[in-house]
C-alpha cells in the first residue's frame, strides 16, 4: 500500500529517537483509524512507530490516588480493571461504546484522542473526568488536559516528534459520580450523532458541589461546557437544574448539517443525552456517598 | 522498499514468511501463506470478514500491519476444525442454514468461536451484540444466532457429558 517502514521500539526513548529521524512517520496505536486513512489514500507515513510494543504504554496501573492509562491500552483493556470501572465508569464505557469488539481490541485510548474525531466517544467522558494526558517530546514531557488537546477536526496539538504516553485520570472524589451517553440511529457500530459525558459530585447533604459536561460531535472538537456543569452545582439534580443545564448544553453547541444528523437534531439530542448522564451520574453519585 | 521476515505462530504452528512493512495481515494470510479461509470485505475494519484472533483477542486482519504479528499467535478460521472433523459451531451454521453466499461466514466462525471460547452460555443478547461487528448481507443474522446459541447448548452438553 506504501513504502512505510515499521519500527517496534522497545522504549520511548527509542521512539521519540525514531521519530526525530524519520519526519513523516506516524505514531501506530490500534490502527483502526491510522490504517484505514493509509488505505484511503488520506495518510502517506513514511514509517509506522508501533507504541505497543513499548513497555508501559499499554495497560492500567495506580498512580498516586488516580489512574494512569497507558496510551496504547486497547479500549476492551479498561473493562478488565475492577478499580477503573468502579472509579470511573463512564469512561470505561464511552470507550466501549467504540466500534465493535474487533475494533475495540485494537483501538486505544490515545489514539482516539489523537484522531481528533469531534464524535471520539471517549473524549467527552475523559473531558468531564478532569483527565490530562502526559505528552512525551524531543523538549521532554509536559502534561496537558484533555479538554486542551483538540483542536479541530483531525488536529491535536501535538508538536512534531511528540506522542501521548498516558491519559491520567484523578480518583473518584467521595461523592463522585460520572455517565456518558451518545445517540447513534442503531445500537451498534456507529459513529456518534450526539454525546454527552457528565461527571459531578454530590456532598453529604446531597447537594451538588461540583459538575462538569462535555459534548461530543457538536461542535469542530469535543466541548467542556462550564455553564452546563454550573447549571447543577448547588441543586440536587432535580428537575429544574436539568432544565437550565440542558439549555446551557444546547446553547454551546455549534454542530453541522450531516448525513448522520442535522444541526437541529444535534442541538436538541445534546440536551437530552447530558440530562439523560447527568441523571446516571447522579445514580452512581448517590451509591458513592 | 525491502521484505521483511516475520515468524510467528499460526493454528498453533510456526510459520514464517516475508512481507512488505506495510502490508496487512490480512494480505499476508491470503497472498503469502495461501490461508484463504480469511475474507476481504471492507478492507476498512467495518465487516468483519477477516476476523481472526491475535494472542486470542479478536481483530480485524485488515487492520493489522503483518510485521505486528512476529512473535505472536494468529488464529483463523482454518484452525475451527479439528481431525478434519467439523466444529459444532460450523456444524451447527449448515443445520441452521446459517449462510447463503458464505463470504461472511469465516469471520462468523472466528468470532463466534471466540465468544463461546469465554462466554458457553451467551444470551440472545449477547451474542447480537458480540457479532455486531460482522455483516452478513444475505441472511438477515436470525438463523446465525440461532446456530450460535445452539452450539453453545450442543457445546455445554459434550462438557458435562466429558
């Protein structure tokens, strides 16, 4: 299909040293979206730079009192760590919604960040979990948040030579609790009309002290949209705080006309599928108090 | 641009052969180690007719560069049978008349098998959901799944009868 050489690097220093010498290479995760794009005649590497064979990169491990997810870890990975799906089960499923198991045995968590799809299912819910990724470059490592890193359909902001190591989740505050939902017109192998991640926390008097929701597929890149999290904050999640959190969604939104939705139709499902998180969020809040 | 070699272990059994860095594992499989059991549909991770199973887990073969397999275990559908006997699971899709054309039918068998393998008593459910990834224009999945969650029962059967 090319003349791309492959590289296994055995450690990130052997990467970042692979990919200073061969400008035009790319980062290989999964593959799911990097070789479909080759075969597309949409990307032309001049070498793959396979991550998964580095050591590190792939798999879930504790980090201080949050977790560290290895850039390369296929997104079936994650639903192997009882203590990530207990902490944070919105994200484990957001990467589950991806494809089919086929796909999501290979797709990873990095790379669904760094192809910078505005549907990325995992992102809004990575977004609303207050995750930053730790980037590796030529200049050493800088950790940045997610809600950062897109910058468009298909960019991230990545400088040449530079790759996501790991996305870093917080633990799960006493209290917290997070949901992402999206709308798709069947219930298996699509891409994202709308979606929704809400991560919030509920104080002992059940009032909430914290929230953050971010939409995915309504905008050029996934949107934290404070207003909406501010919407609920002080409430108990009842009615009229959904209310004024779906309407400050909506308002945030700035989607296109497409064959999977019209702009309309993404506005509106927004709202619904943030109330619909928000509401899941609140559940699992409630059973974390 | 020079082949690369690569060994690996397939159905079990060491094989080695040399590729293009580029080139799939789909590709290999069918152009250099004539095992053409394994499917092109899509070419894009959408079919599921070159599933095949990598260190057990299962992948499309479109989708995975040929030199990420060096060191690794690939199955794939030539590897069901056993003794030239066929699995209950492909059994079971003649019985049902689980395929019509039958280019699906390979990346049905490997996933199937790979759901049985972890799960010997699926619900409806889960096996719609397991098999979302693999299309079949001609049967309308009804008469897959209902081959699949029979052989699960036939399969469950021969386990306590052992």
């Amino acid at each position: 299909m090319t003349t791309a050489t492959y590289h296994a690097p055995a450690s990130l220093s052997e990467a970042l040293g692979l990919l200073a010498a061969h400008p035009g290479a790319q980062v290989l995760a999964g593959g799911t979206d990097l070789i479909v794009q080759v075969r597309a005649g949409r990307a032309a590497p001049s070498a793959f730079i396979d991550i998964k064979t580095i050591a590190g990169l792939t798999g879930v491990r504790r980090s201080g009192e949050g977790f560290a997810i290895g850039a390369a870890t296929p997104c079936t990975a994650l639903l192997k760590d009882a203590a990530l799906c207990a902490a944070w089960p919105g994200v484990v499923e957001a990467a589950n919604l991806i494809g089919s198991v086929q796909v999501r045995n290979r797709a990873t968590m990095g790379g669904n960040l760094c192809n910078a799809s505005p549907a990325a299912d995992s992102v809004p819910a990575l977004i609303a979990a207050g995750a930053t990724c730790l980037i590796a470059g030529p200049q050493g490592e800088r950790e940045v948040a997610v809600t950062d890193l897109p910058q468009g359909p298909g960019r991230v902001a990545l400088q040449p030579g530079e790759l996501i190591v790991e996305l870093r989740l917080p633990a799960r505050p006493m209290g917290g609790g997070d949901a992402y939902l999206r709308g798709i017109p069947r219930s298996e192998m699509d891409i994202a009309v709308a979606g929704a991640g809400v991560a919030l926390v509920l104080g002992a008097d059940g009032l909430c002290t914290a929230a953050r929701v971010a939409l995915g597929a309504v905008a050029p890149t996934a949107l934290l949209v404070p207003e909406a999290g501010a919407a609920l904050v002080g409430t108990r999640i009842d009615d009229a705080a959904l209310t004024r959190m779906a309407a400050a969604a909506q308002a945030a939104c700035k989607p296109i006309d497409d064959k999977r939705g019209t702009a309309v139709y993404r506005i509106h499902m927004a709202g619904v599928l943030a109330r619909r998180a928000a509401l899941i969020a609140r559940d699992r809040a409630e059973n974390n108090a | 641009m020079s082949k690369v070699l690569i060994a690996t272990k397939i159905n079990g059994e060491a094989h080695e052969f040399a590729c293009e860095p580029s080139a799939s594992l789909l590709d290999a499989l069918r152009d250099d180690l004539r095992l053409t059991g394994t499917k092109e549909g899509c070419g894009s991770g959408d079919c599921g007719a070159c599933t095949v199973t990598l260190d057990g887990e299962m992948v499309c073969a479109c989708l995975v560069l040929a030199p990420e397999v060096a060191g690794r275990q690939v199955g794939t559908v030539e590897g069901i049978a056993e003794d030239g006997a066929l699995h209950p699971l492909q059994a079971k899709f003649l019985e049902h008349a689980a395929l019509q054309c039958g280019f699906c039918t390979p990346g049905f068998l490997v996933a199937a098998k790979n759901l049985l393998d972890r799960n010997p008593d699926p619900s409806e459910h889960e096996v719609r959901f397991w098999l979302a990834g693999n299309l079949c224009r001609c049967t309308g999945y009804d008469k897959i799944v209902r081959a699949v969650l029979d052989a699960a029962a036939e399969l469950r059967q021969e386990r306590a009868g052992a």
